[in-house]
C-alpha cells in the first residue's frame, strides 16, 4: 500500500501536535531556568561514530542502527541517539574552549529497527541534556534533578528513580573477571545473545529480559559492590545531593544500561501504569566519550527522556499540560561551608520556576561575579558561613549594583516581587 506510512513510524497530527508544543515549551522553560542551552545536531552521522561512541557490543549498533552506504560511498547512519553526536560536535567545534562546563540540551528524533508496540517506535523522538566539562558529583545530582523537574513540571506521577554507579574502567575490568568466573558453570544456561555477551560484554547480561538468564545472575556479583574507592566516594556523593534536595530514588546494583560508555553515575527513571515499556527516560556519566571523539579529556553527564512514552504516560493519567515563565538569578559561593547550602537553594529556587545558576568549577569569587556576568543574571546572592549563621542572604542587583541583606525565610518572596 503506497500511502501506508513505514512500519515503526506514526503520524503526528493537528489534534496531537499541540500535546508536542506544549511539552517542548515546558522542556525549553526548564532547561532555561537550569542553564542549558538548545544544540543541534545532523540527523544522521558517519557510522564509525556510533561504533566507537556507543559500543560495537551494543544492541543498538549490532541490530538496531539504520544504516546505508551515501553516494560518495561513504557508511552514514539515522543517529539512534544523541549523546555521541553531542560529544562530536563539542570535539569538532572546539565547545571546550568555552567557559567549563558546557550545558546543552536537544529535541528530535532518532532511529532505530526494533519490534515496534506501543510506546516503541523506529523513529522517535527524545529530549535530551548534556553537561560536559565537569566531574563534580553535583552536576551529576542537578543532571538528574532538572529531569525530576521536568516531569513535576508536567504533572507526571507515580515516576520512579533508579540510581547506580558501573565504575570506571579500572575498577570494571576487575569486575569483569569476576562476572566472568561466576557465570562460567552456567554458560550454557544463557541465552544465545548472552553466550555471545560473555566473552565481549559480560556486563549486558544484565540487560537479558529472558527470565533463564535473569535467574543466573540472580545470586551474581554486582559492579556496585566491587567500585574502587574513588567511584564509591563519587557514587556516595551523588546520594548526599539528591537527599539535600529531597529527590528520591532507589539504587538498583543490577542497573547497568545499554550503552558501552557510561561510566560512574547511571540512572533510569520509570513512569508505572504504563505497560512493559515503562522506562521514560535515563542516562548517566561519560567520562571518556570526548576523547573516544578526538577530544581533550572531558568528563560529562547527561539523559534522554522518550517523549512518545512522556505523552503516553500524561493521556493514561488524564494530564494536561501548563506553562511557566522563567527569570535569572546566580549563587555565589562566598566559603565551601556554604557549598551544600548553596545547592539546596539553587534547586529550591528553580523548583519555584526562576532560573538559577551556581559555579561548578570551583572558581573565586570574583571569577564567580564575572561568570555571573557573562551569563546576565539580574541578582547574585551571596552564601557564606556568617550569612548561614545568621540566616541572612545579601542579594545585589547586578543592573544597579545595590546590594540588601534579605532574610533567607524571605527570599523566595523578595526575588518574586523583584525580578
């Protein structure tokens, strides 16, 4: 039937299509208020991008990647995600050079030759953010609160967070070997998939739906518990900043995605009442992706969110969506002591729907007041031991430069009424 659309595809239409406005307006408002930044990026990409970005062991890159020869001969690929794509467009646009670290989110669609069912698609869309530049474990905890925003934005309920760390490659390796020697007198019981996992990638077993393998690993070893010390302190760190900012979540050792280059942080987040494709969104930490791109060695953290499955998941639970307006402000770090105050409020502020900024480079405070600059926001607020104790914040306005000391039970309303 020629006027059949392809299998795997849908039809977005007029009724729906302000479903997808509004959602992208509520995506651009929070990323506005997290300080991220719209990037785009080709639709499709030489192949090998894919292969070393993502993995050659990969479901994705083994089964799932449209791919085909151009006329110049060249291998190009419908990009199946975003993130390599992202990592390769700061490499070759030199986005390193910029003040650190580099925040930017994405809207589109991508690709890929699965079985399609509901909330399944070949092309889908997804919106995404990436933070690159960075390895502070609470870039990490803001990467995972703006997604949590986002779906209180929209009034998703019932959304679960699941939180783990796959090491880095030094531990992992160690790992390896011991996954490796405990599946060995079950090798056989695996699936075909999995046999062939246990020599490339042992660690995607975990990944197995078939409830033969998923019995196997059941009593198995997990990276969770064999991390280093290193990852285990970065891990424990990204914990105590989400339980600063009342962010709940449950650590699932057994989490492990399905992208070769995630390394320390990983995390998934699952909307219930949804039916089996129930995950709506995850992500986690990449440190080693940008150099896999030609890069200069730059950590990075980032998620996408499946917006078939978002919409999905606000019919099924009768949800319309609303739109807020954004404003600017900076947090100052004045002493260290401050620093988990300083995040607390960050967040708190951006819950309230004003856009609010801190350092995560560890800068002075006069190199803080000239990124403060640099970005135009309106008031900084000042956080420091004496202001903690005596419960105070001095905001100045950056248009006038005057500056008031403001009670922190206060500020909230005082910024409300000012910006």
């Amino acid at each position: 039937m020629l006027t059949a659309r392809p299998r795997g595809t849908a039809d977005i239409l007029p009724g729906e299509v302000g479903k997808w406005h509004a959602l992208e307006a509520i995506v651009r408002q929070v990323c506005a208020v997290f300080g991220y930044h719209e990037l785009r990026t080709p639709i499709f990409e030489h192949t090998e991008l894919f292969g070393r970005g993502v993995g050659e062991t990969t479901d994705i890159v083994e089964k799932e990647m449209y791919t085909f020869y151009d006329r110049g001969n060249r291998s190009i690929t419908l990009r199946p995600e975003a993130t390599a794509p992202v990592a390769r467009a700061f490499v070759e646009n030199k986005l390193f050079a910029q003040p650190l670290p580099v925040k930017v989110y994405y809207l589109g669609p991508m690709f890929r030759y699965g079985r399609p069912q509901t909330g399944r698609l070949r092309q889908f869309h997804q919106f995404g953010v990436e933070a690159i530049g960075s390895d502070d474990p609470a870039i990490d905890a803001e990467v995972i609160s703006l997604a949590m925003n986002f779906y209180r934005e929209i009034g998703l309920k019932d959304v679960v967070l699941y939180l783990n760390s796959v090491g880095c490659p030094v531990c992992r390796l160690e790992y390896r070997s011991k996954l490796v020697n405990f599946l060995y007198s079950d090798l056989g019981a695996l699936c075909e998939t999995c046999q062939a996992r246990y020599y490339r990638n042992p660690l995607r077993i975990f990944d197995c739906k078939s409830p033969t393998c998923q019995g196997v690993i059941k009593q198995a070893p997990t990276i969770t518990k064999n991390i280093c010390p290193r990852c285990d302190e970065s891990f424990a760190k990204v914990q105590k900043y989400l339980d600063i900012v009342g962010t709940n979540y449950i650590v699932d050792e057994k989490m492990v995605r399905g992208l070769d280059y995630y390394t320390r942080t990983t995390f998934e987040i699952v909307a219930q009442g949804i039916g089996a494709q129930n995950s709506i969104g995850g992500g986690g930490r990449y440190d080693g992706l940008v150099e896999q791109c030609g890069g200069p060695p730059s950590p990075g953290i980032g998620f996408a969110l499946g917006l078939e499955r978002i919409i999905l998941a606000l019919d099924q639970q009768g949800i319309e969506l609303r739109i807020n307006d954004v404003s600017r402000v900076f947090v100052a770090v004045v002493d260290p002591v401050a620093d988990n105050k300083a995040f607390e409020l960050l967040i708190s502020l951006r819950q309230a729907g004003i856009s609010t900024e801190k350092d995560f480079m560890s800068r002075s405070l006069k190199a803080q007041l000239k990124y403060a600059d640099k970005i135009a926001a309106r008031f900084v607020l000042f956080l420091g031991g004496e202001e903690l104790t005596k419960s105070i914040v001095p905001v100045r306005d950056m248009s006038t430069g005057e500056q008031k000391d403001v009670p922190l039970a206060e500020l909230l309303d005082y910024l409300k009424r000012h910006i």
